[in-house]
C-alpha cells in the first residue's frame, strides 16, 4: 500500500479540485482529508457518515478562585501570557501546565480539551477519513496524524492500494504531519511569482524529511514565462517531468456541481489530469 | 486601526487585498503592512520592500548538564509535550516537539537544567517606499509558525494604520496573527469552497470579537448564494472584485492591483473609509 499526498505550499491552487479527480479516477484507495482546519473534499465527495468519534487534545488551565491567593507567580512564569487577573485566557493557553506545577496554593488544574472531531464516511469512491478542528483551536498536526493512522488501518484491513490525502496550505505543523512517511508528495503550483515562492518552501519541507515529489503546475496558461521558470527549477532539482494543467471554467463548474472535474467535464484538462495520475502510479511503482 | 486581511480558504486574494489597500494609502496616512502568514510570506513579492534588519526568531530548548543530572525523571513529567524522555544513564530531549514554556528548567530539583536558544524562523523589517514593512518567516522543516508570529506582532505601531496579512485556515497561526486587530476582511471567492470556508473564518473572528466584513474576490454571475449568507449573519459585502483574467495576469507578475490597474486605488481607497466608520461606530457605541 502507497501514501501520496497533495501539498502546495499557496492555498488555492487547485489541491482539492485534483484529489477529488484521484478519487474518481484510483482503483482501490483509501481517501484522506488532512486539511483539517478548512476541509472541503466533502463538498466534492459528499460523504455519508459512518463514524463520529470527538478528538481530545491537549489541555488548558483552570484557576479554582476560592483557592486562588492572587499571589501572582503563575502570571509571571507563563510565557504565554495567557493568565490575566488571574483568570485563563483559553484561546492564549498552550497547555504547557506549567502554573498548575507551580501554584503554591494548588489552585490551577488542567483539563483536557476537546478540540475536534474526526469521521469515516462512505462515499461513492470509497472510504474517506476526514477531521473538523473546532473553531480556533489547537493541535491540528495531532488530529492530522489521527486521520492518517486511522487513514492506514483502514487501507490495512481493506487491503487498498493506495491512500490519497488531501493535505493543507503552507509548510508548518499540519503539513509536516502531513507528509512525514509518505511515499510520494505531489506538489500543485501555480504560475505566479508567489505560486513559485512557496512551491520551493514546500519542496524544501519535503526533502528536509526524504519525500519524494512530483509537481503539476495548475493554470498554467496564465502566465506562460513563470510556468517554464517552475519547470526549470523542477529539472534543476531532479523532480523530473513538470504536468501543465490548462485554466479551464470547468473547475469552477464542477465545484457548483459538487463531482469531480473529471467526471464534468470530457475535455483536455481531464485527460491531463487522468495522465498525471498514471504518472504517480508508475511512480509509486504500483 | 489595525485590519487584518483574512481568508479561511487558501488562495482566494488576500495578499491581493492587503498588498493593494496599502498601495492605495500609502500617500493619505502613516502606513504599516506586516505580513504574518509566516510559513509563505508572499507580500514582499509584490512590494519589493528594502530590508535593513533581519532579526532571528528563537525558542528557549532545555539543554541538560548531565553531571548535575540524577535521572528523576521530574522533567518528562511536567513536559506536555513529551520533548523530554529520561533513560536510564541519559536524557533525550526533542527541540522539535518543545514549546518552550519553561517548566522543566525551573521545576528540575538539581537545577540540571538551562535554556539554549533554538532559530526557528526570522522577523525581516524594512520599507516600501513610505510603507513601514514587517514580516516573519518560518525556517523550513520547522512545525511552530506561533512564535515566530508573536514575534513579528510585537513591531506592529497601533499609531499607525497597519494591515496584517494572515495565512489561511482556522486554527492557532490564524488567531495569534488577528488577535488585537480593529476589523478583519474576510477575501473569499464566490465557489462552495470559499463559502465553506468563509463561514469557517467568519465563526472564528467572531470569536475573538473582532469586527468583520467581506471581499468577494473573482466575481462573475454565481455569487448569489454568498451574497444571501453575509445578508443573514450580517456581514457587510465591501467590495468586488470580478473574475478578470487580467487581474490574475498582473498577480501572477507580482504586480499590485492598485499599481496595474490604477483606477482600483480609489476603490481601496473607499474600502478604507468604509471600514474606518464600521470600526468608528462600534468604538462610540461601545462607549456609550
């Protein structure tokens, strides 16, 4: 079983879009939604749930005031700022438990938080493991990893080929969580002076933890001269051959639909995309 | 005042919006743009600012002095976050998993503990013309935008009209980088996603009270139903922005909206004053 995940480094170009394609298009995968704070493959898979299990993690600190002295050494030991007048600032606190360590009058317990849920639906692709981070809240490289591993035993039992996650913008804890262990890393970038910008921090998350990766410039039409300066830097750096997806309405349209591109529209972008996943099969060596 | 331009979806114009808004009043007020999506700033692409300081951003790590150390094991137990395991005849620490919040060092009974710096990122500051420039960077292969965004939080000058990009999503990064602002811009694009997304952002500023309006970006015929959903919660519609094909030509050159197509800078211009009764009118009626 092969793990391949959608990253991109600049929000909105295209990951979802794409992975909701995959899943048309794979045989015998196991989905994943790994952008747990602003997931939408559902609005492309609309999935019929399965299981609902609440995610609990991490703490937060509580103050007891009828044991609370207002000695005020908590407030000067958190690095945080998160303790005010001696009351919690729920949204500032890390859950270090560093004041409840301290208070002399052992006024501060910590109380383990319930930040999110995670879910296994039935599509009519298959399964898909998908997660909503509450609002606001922390740990999201945590619930991330949950939806990989619960990603993993359920390819394991159902003997998958292929897991396909949809990962989510930038290059910090959610993507690291994201990508660590994975076999391949496809990379969707767009022909913009940002686009390139972040794919190379992106590329450069995944060399720093040896997944291998495959770019595909997303609209690449749209400026022609930045598309070729992405493949350049691509044959620089050994990723081989770069797939150009064209600007298509179709994208858009689909999306109002809620189906896959793919099975919208017949036309150039959805052979291109059919040809990019046979290129990560035979990359994956499957 | 301070804006914080925000998204909840990824790529729907926010640094469109902010590089333009402070474009357009760089000439009218003392102006400070501070990119705080730390992990991809991309501001600097469009304004090309002089950098003349670059200040690294550092987490304290325990570094153990093993000679004083008896193995008690006190430190892995008050660490959250199990960056600290005690063996036998040594201690490992993990500086990628440690927050640095300083339990350890000040709860270990040898005083076996002490602080050693670890870089994570960079607070670079310069200008732009007459556009004061703040923005932070996450190094890559590191997993906490946080303190490198609090870093860059504390250059902001409230005196002066600062807009604050901020990176997509929801979650922590997205609520220390608005935190403190007067009124955030929501950027969405007129697709389910945005819409999802949007009420996604939407709920989390609303939160952290803060004061909210919308910028529906690529606009063409189907924005009906976003339209409906501002109605409904409220939230003003303060501009549009059509779906251009131009517009993302002069994006993808790095080219501000207001610098390309001039005419735009009265736009922003007006979104200006629109935002600065919304925020005028809460403060004087939070007065009254």
């Amino acid at each position: 079983m092969k793990e391949v995940v959608v990253l991109s480094g600049k929000g909105g170009t295209g990951k979802t879009s794409i992975v909701g394609s995959f899943a048309s298009l794979a045989k015998n995968k196991v989905l994943a939604d790994c952008d747990v704070d602003a997931a939408d493959l559902h609005l492309l898979l609309r999935p019929e749930t399965q299981e609902k299990n609440e995610f609990w993690s991490g703490q937060a600190a509580t103050i007891d005031e009828d044991k609370c002295t207002q000695c005020g050494l908590c407030q000067e030991l958190c690095r945080f700022n998160a303790i005010k007048d001696y009351k919690v600032d729920p949204i500032s606190c890390e859950g270090c438990g560093f004041c409840s360590h301290i208070c002399p009058a052992d006024a501060i317990t910590m109380k383990d938080n319930m930040s999110g849920h995670w879910f296994i639906s039935k599509t009519r692709y298959g399964e898909l493991v998908h997660a909503r981070l509450g609002i606001a809240e922390e740990n999201s490289g945590k619930l991330v990893a949950l939806v990989r591993q619960k990603a993993r035993e359920l390819a394991d039992k159902k003997k998958a080929d292929y897991i396909i996650s949809d990962g989510p913008p930038g290059i910090g804890c959610p993507v690291i969580s994201s990508l660590s262990g994975a076999d391949l890393a496809l990379l969707v970038t767009e022909p913009t002076l940002s686009g390139i910008h972040d794919l190379e921090r992106v590329y450069e998350v995944c060399r720093h933890f040896n997944v291998p990766a495959l770019v595909c410039i997303n609209k690449y039409d749209i400026n022609e001269s930045n598309a070729n300066k992405i493949e350049d830097y691509c044959q620089q750096q050994g990723m081989g051959t770069v797939t150009r997806i064209p600007y298509d309405n179709a994208v858009t349209e689909a999306m109002i639909h809620g189906i896959p591109v793919v099975e919208y529209s017949h036309n150039g972008l959805s052979s291109k995309i059919a040809a990019l996943w046979d290129k990560i099969v035979n990359k994956l060596g499957g | 005042m301070i804006i914080s331009v925000a998204s909840g979806k990824g790529g729907t114009g926010k640094t469109l919006v902010a590089t333009s808004l402070a474009v357009s009043l760089k000439d009218k007020c003392s102006l400070q743009l501070v990119d705080c999506d730390v992990e991809e700033p991309n501001d600097h692409l469009f304004l090309k600012p002089v950098i003349d300081k670059k200040e690294p951003v550092a987490i304290p790590v325990p570094k153990i002095d093993e000679t004083k150390c008896t193995f008690c094991g006190k430190c892995a137990e008050v660490c959250a976050y199990n960056a600290i395991a005690v063996l036998p005849k040594n201690v490992l620490v993990l500086p990628n998993l440690c927050h640095g919040c300083g339990a350890c060092s000040y709860l270990c009974p040898e005083k076996a503990i002490t602080e050693e710096d670890m870089i994570i990122g960079v607070v670079e500051s310069g200008h732009a013309g007459n556009i004061d420039f703040i923005q932070g960077r996450l190094n890559t292969g590191e997993a906490m935008p946080v303190p490198v965004i609090r870093k860059v939080k504390e250059k902001v000058s409230p005196d002066k009209t600062v807009i604050i990009d901020i990176s997509p999503g929801t979650s922590c990064p997205v609520v220390e980088s608005v935190k403190g602002s007067d009124f955030c811009l929501l950027v969405t694009e007129p697709t389910p996603f945005g819409l999802n997304d949007l009420t996604l952002a939407v709920e989390t500023v609303r939160k952290l009270g803060i004061l909210c309006g919308v910028v529906i970006n690529r606009a063409g015929d189907n924005q009906g139903k976003m339209e409906a959903y501002c109605r409904e919660q409220n939230i003003p519609v303060l501009m549009t922005i059509p779906l251009d094909t131009e517009i993302a030509r002069l994006y993808s050159r790095g080219i501000t909206l207001a610098e390309g197509m001039p005419r735009w800078q009265e736009k922003f211009e007006s979104l200006f004053r629109h935002i600065k009764e919304l925020v005028d009118e809460r403060s004087s009626s939070l007065k009254r």
